[in-house]
C-alpha cells in the first residue's frame, strides 16, 4: 500500500509520523496533503531510508544530482559526491549516470546513502540500447520498462519520467521558434526516438503499465519536464506549457491509482517570468509537489551559475516551488568535482532558507533567531555550528587572529556591537 492509499485511509504511517515530526507540523495536516497529492514522501518499500516529505507547507527541499558520463567514470567519486551532498545538507539525490558502469554506480549509491534516491531510467534503456545496436533511438518499449522495473526493484525511491513527451508536442516543437530546441537528455532521448520510429511514446501510450509499477513499489514518480527552455530566449514557449498541459492530466491519472506524483519546472527563466511559471503549473497540475532546476536567471554566467540558480530558486520556492535542484559552477561545462558539488549545495541551501523565512516557516525563523543570538555573543562556535556551511567562516576568522574574542579583525574595536552593549 503506498503512502497516499495509506492517507486517503487516515492510517499514519512511520514515515509520516518521522515528516510530521521533522517539519513541526500537525499529523493530521500532513496526511491531508499525501492524501491529496499536495505533499509526497518518496519512499521505495524495497529499501531502507529516512523520509523526506515534499510539497506544500514544508520545507523546501533540496536534490544534488550526481553521476557518471561515457567522458569520465569513477563509481568511488560519484559516492564521494553523493556523501558530501548530503553531509551539506541535500535532503535527496538523483544518480543520473550514463557510463559504461552506470548500474553498479547506482547500486552502490543506493547502498550507502541515507536519503530518497532518484534516477532517469530512461538513461540506461537508452545506454543499453546503444551498447547493444549502436544507437539510443534503437531502444524499445521492453528495454524502457525493463529498466523502470529493474530500479523499482532495487529500491530507487523517485524516477524522472518524460511521459510529456508525445507525438503531438514533438510536432509543436519542430515548428517553433526555439532557439535551443531540447536541452532535456531524457527528452532528447524520447523525442528522437519518436521522430525516428514515428510512433507514440511508449512511457506516455503505456502510462498505466508505467503507474501499475510505481504503485507495486511505492515509487514516486517525478514528471520530467522534457521540453523545459534551455535558455532565457525559450522560457515560457508553447511547447513548455504544451507539455506542461499534458503532465497535468498524467498527475490526475497517477492520484487516481494512489500513486505519488511530482512535476518538474522550467530550468533557464528571466527573473519576471518565475512567479507566473509557479502559478500556471500549480493551477494545472492540481498543486502537484513542483521540482524545478534552478531555475537559472541569467545566461551569462558559466562558471557561476550555481549562483544565477541560487536567485531564481530562492524566488521560485517563495512562489510556489517545493524541491530546487541545485546546480553547480560546473554547470554546462564539465562534470562537476567534489567542491563543486559542495558550492551546488549550500547555494541551494541558502535559496531555500531565504524563501522559507519570508514564506514564514517555523523551523526557518528558529534558526535565524539562533544565529543572531549567536552574532551577538560572540559565539564563534556557535556560529560555526548553525552555518551551512562552519569550515568557510572558520578559516576567515583564523585567517586573522585578534587580541580579544568579542571582536573581529573587520571592525576591531570598533565594533558596532561592542560600542554599544550594555556593560
């Protein structure tokens, strides 16, 4: 029985008591939104992991995405990186490996990382696929789901699946003006599949097979956004919001059968242009859990982008959105190292903080309030412990010792609250 069955039947279950309980909320306000669709707690009944609930009126939540390429394979560094994702505070990870060993990348993630794992399973019907005929689009409808259930089985807690691709949205887009046409590499997959064997796209004409799958393993199914723009020129174009329609009326067939559904969102958009994305999918898709990449504000920034996502993402949480998947520096050039993983994380960390505060959530102000009270102690310590991120201010304050512990070397004694402390 999956965990919105379980609601809809008002049975509490340890992983909603173990989200209430984290979240500081009420019970029963939780189980009204698994009930509903509203909130989702990703969590594969074959595998052994903490809860993370995701949606309205929780925290926003934070993905790392980790994995390795045909370019550069090391299953010890793509752990390393899963690790430290989560050692900075990514709330879920998504192995998006497309090397020769991606299956022994995922399983061994899936081994030693605590909290829900994600993947495209589509990437490796496509890799197998080539492997095997020479090409990704000479992949078939028994390689897909083969795939899909292989990582149900082996416990993968959400799968990002492009069932929004179709025939008719393919068609839309080839006759617009978008400027980089797909970015999505699971889109690209299924589009070009379908172009070349001009036939429907088997995860959207088989969608019952595909919820019967994820209801047996209580897999959470993450709506991939195949046609998202790839940069600001394309951002709100008809094939985004086409496909967006179509995702829609998938969520509605999944909560039909109780299975956890989530949608994915634009990854480049102009700043303006990020509130009425929120809106126009929550009113579409029935306020579906929205995970979205970034979303980046600015195309002029390689290198930095972990930054650019960082300020449509804190806009977007505020807005709407429930889960950002970070982006790192490496973003649109390379494989991202360990530090890169790092700085991907904390920006997103500080993305969702900024929009938790001003969306007024509990948990959030706490924090605040402890940090301040912390600033105004001088409690390094203190401090260094609240920090997303302790190590970074640490070295700074090393980096130039003072003679006393409630000053630093920026104002010294001539501190703002030093000179005006109550003795």
């Amino acid at each position: 029985m999956t965990q919105m069955e379980n609601a809809r039947k008002g049975r509490i279950t340890a992983e909603m008591d173990y989200v209430a309980r984290k979240e500081n909320i009420d019970i029963q306000k939780l189980i009204k939104g698994v009930a509903s669709g509203k909130i989702v707690i990703p969590k594969n009944i074959n595998r052994e992991s903490s809860p993370c609930g995701i949606g309205k009126g929780l925290s926003t939540k934070i993905n790392a995405n980790v994995g390795s390429s045909s370019q550069k394979e090391d299953i010890d560094l793509e752990v390393e990186k899963a690790l430290l994702a989560v050692q900075y505070g990514a709330h879920a990870v998504m192995d998006l490996s497309t090397g020769p060993a991606l299956n022994e990348v995922r399983k061994k993630i899936l081994e030693v990382i605590d909290v829900p794992i994600g993947t495209v399973p589509i990437y490796e019907a496509g890799v197998a696929a080539r492997s095997r005929d020479g090409s990704v689009i000479d992949m078939d409808e028994d390689d897909m789901f083969r795939a899909i259930e292989n990582q149900a089985r082996e416990g993968v807690d959400f799968m990002t699946i492009h069932s929004g691709i179709t025939m008719d949205t393919v068609e839309k887009l080839k006759n617009s003006n978008r400027l980089m046409g797909i970015v999505s590499r699971g889109g690209a997959f299924l589009a070009a599949w379908i172009m070349h064997n001009q036939q429907e796209n088997p995860l959207y004409k088989n969608y019952e097979y595909l919820l019967e799958i994820a209801y047996e393993h209580d897999v959470t199914l993450s709506l991939g956004d195949g046609l998202r723009p790839g940069c600001l020129q394309d951002a709100s174009d008809i094939p985004q919001i086409q496909e967006l329609i179509v995702l829609g009326g998938l969520v509605e067939e999944a909560r039909k059968v109780d299975v956890q559904c989530m949608v994915e969102g634009p990854g480049h958009v102009p700043l303006d242009q990020i509130s009425a994305n929120m809106k126009i999918q929550k009113t579409i898709c029935k306020e579906a859990p929205f995970y979205v990449l970034g979303p980046i504000v600015t195309d002029m920034a390689p290198g930095y982008d972990h930054i650019t996502s960082a300020i449509g993402g804190a806009w977007a949480a505020f807005s709407g959105a429930d889960f950002l998947c970070y982006v790192t520096p490496a973003e649109h050039m390379a494989i991202p190292a360990l530090e890169d993983v790092k700085e991907g994380v904390i920006a997103s960390k500080i993305a969702a903080q900024s929009a938790d505060v001003a969306l007024g959530l509990k948990n959030a102000w706490e924090d605040e309030i402890k940090m301040a009270n912390a600033r105004r102690n001088f409690d390094w310590e203190g401090q260094f412990e609240l920090a997303f991120d302790g190590e970074k201010p640490r070295n700074y304050r090393q980096s130039c010792p003072v003679e006393e512990e409630d000053m630093c070397s920026m104002c010294g004694e001539y501190c703002a609250l030093r000179l005006v402390r109550e003795d």
